[in-house]
C-alpha cells in the first residue's frame, strides 16, 4: 500500500516536440508496482500547451485546476475546466491547451500502466 501528496511527487519537465510549459507527476506508476493503471499528473503553464498527439491506449482526464481547451483530430475545441472528466481513445489525435493568462491547468491522466 502506498499513500502519498501530490506535492512530495517530483515534477519533471515534459521536453518533447510540440509541448510547451508542462511538467508531469506520477504519484502512482510502474515504480510502485501498480499491475494495471498509473496516474499522472500533468501542470501546464499560462499560455502552454500539450504536444498535438495521438497513442495506443486510452488515457481518462480530470482536471484539479485551470481551465483548457481540448483540440480534437478534425481541429475543433472542446472546453474543459475543474471538476471536468475528458476521454481520449486510443489513436485519437489531440492537444490540451492553456487559454488562461495567469492559471495553471493542472490535470490527473490515468493510463495503463505499461504505456507510463
């Protein structure tokens, strides 16, 4: 069994192409011997953004904090805010982006464990 706060959970910089001003958690993952799901959690700085991306599997989102837009594979905008889930399937092409000019969006990210 495992109990931990999200702030004693080092935050890493997402540096890939396309992404701007996020960093990631993961308060629960592969190194804590989960067998099936993980939970990230993912910070994006005012005016940052995902990378416009798609993978494998599914990924299940909750947003803690901030409010985003949600950009599907034909380009439209969704909007999502705190207390909001969002589901991307699997292949499904997509980008989280930031619109705030002074909040962080902050989000949990639940995805299989072996796609960590």
């Amino acid at each position: 069994m495992k109990v931990v706060s999200l702030q004693d959970v080092k935050a890493a910089s997402v540096i890939v192409e396309g992404a701007s001003g996020v960093t990631r958690q993961v308060p629960l993952g592969k190194a804590d011997g989960v067998p099936n799901f993980s939970f990230r959690v993912f910070s994006v700085e005012p005016g940052g953004h995902t990378p416009y991306h798609s993978h494998e599997s599914e990924h299940l989102n909750y947003v803690i904090e901030g409010e985003a837009t949600l950009v599907d594979a034909d380009g439209n905008h969704h909007p999502v805010g705190c207390g909001e889930f969002a589901l991307v399937k699997p292949h499904e092409k997509h980008q989280y982006r930031n619109l705030s000019e002074t909040q962080v969006l902050r989000m949990i990210c639940a995805v299989p464990a072996l796609f960590e």
